[in-house]
C-alpha cells in the first residue's frame, strides 16, 4: 500500500527520516525469517538471525534469553516436542532499526488441544541487521481455540 495525497507523503517522508542502518526491504525479510523458521523447524537459523547480545521477552517483562547460549536454549526447551508451532505474518511496520510485527501464532499443543493467538512483536536491530531484542506482546482477550469454530 502507497500513501497518497499530501497527508500520506507528509508521514511517509517523516518515516523515512528517522535514522537507519538497514534497508526496511532486509528488515522485513528477516522479520519473515523468523516466523518462517518456526513451521519449518529450523531453530538454527532463527538462532542465526539474532544478535549473540540478544535479548528476548516472551511476553514482554518476562525475560526468557539474555545472549546467544540462554536464547539457544529457549528455542530448544520452550516448546515441548509433541507441540507444533506455526505463524501467519500480516502485517510489518518499519521505522528507523526497528519494526513491529502483527501475527497469529497457531498452537497445536497434541493432546492439550490448539490455540490461536494474535501476537504483536516489536523487534530492534543492530548494525549488522541482526536481532538485538524482541519483545511479544498478547493477552487473553486475543487467544481463540480453534476447535470451538
């Protein structure tokens, strides 16, 4: 979507102003990475997308990995084997370093059922377009369990 009319080129131009390292092209294909990595079971090359500086909340205020080795383990032991881990990817703002992502993260969880949750990123990127801190945002108001449907 292209903003048209002096109102969208005024907010377009002002985002474009804010200071970046990295082209937002390359943001949103790492953002897409990411999420991808899940349903295809690379945890290596998410790993790869992250900064070994990192820091990860999930949800927000709760810190789930600081650095590369408690991030690997996150990726690892945060989701029980029997359960399958997929997002669809609607929607990515960018501005400056930094990005929010809009998704619906689909839990199948095997014999405890499914969820399906909205979920709102917000990510930070460091220099090198690597992922310095990524913070979820969800609560209860936007989980759905898909079998009620």
């Amino acid at each position: 979507m292209t903003a048209q009319g002096s109102t969208g080129r005024l907010l377009a131009k002002l985002v474009s102003s804010v200071p970046a390292t990295i082209d937002p092209a390359d943001v949103r294909a790492r953002i897409t990475a990411y999420y991808a990595s899940y349903a295809a079971g690379d945890v290596t090359g998410r790993e790869a997308l992250f900064s070994d500086d990192c820091l990860v909340e999930d949800p927000a205020g709760y810190v789930v990995a600081r650095g590369a080795e408690a991030l690997h383990r996150f990726f690892v032991e945060g989701i029980p084997p029997d359960w399958s881990v997929s997002f669809r990817l609607d929607r990515v703002a960018v501005v400056g370093n930094e990005a929010v992502a809009t998704t619906l993260s689909i839990i199948d969880a095997g014999a405890r059922g499914g969820l399906e949750n909205v979920v709102t990123t917000h990510f930070v990127f460091d220099d090198a377009g690597l992922i310095r801190s990524l913070r979820t945002f969800f609560d209860a108001d936007t989980m759905n369990d898909p079998s009620t449907n």
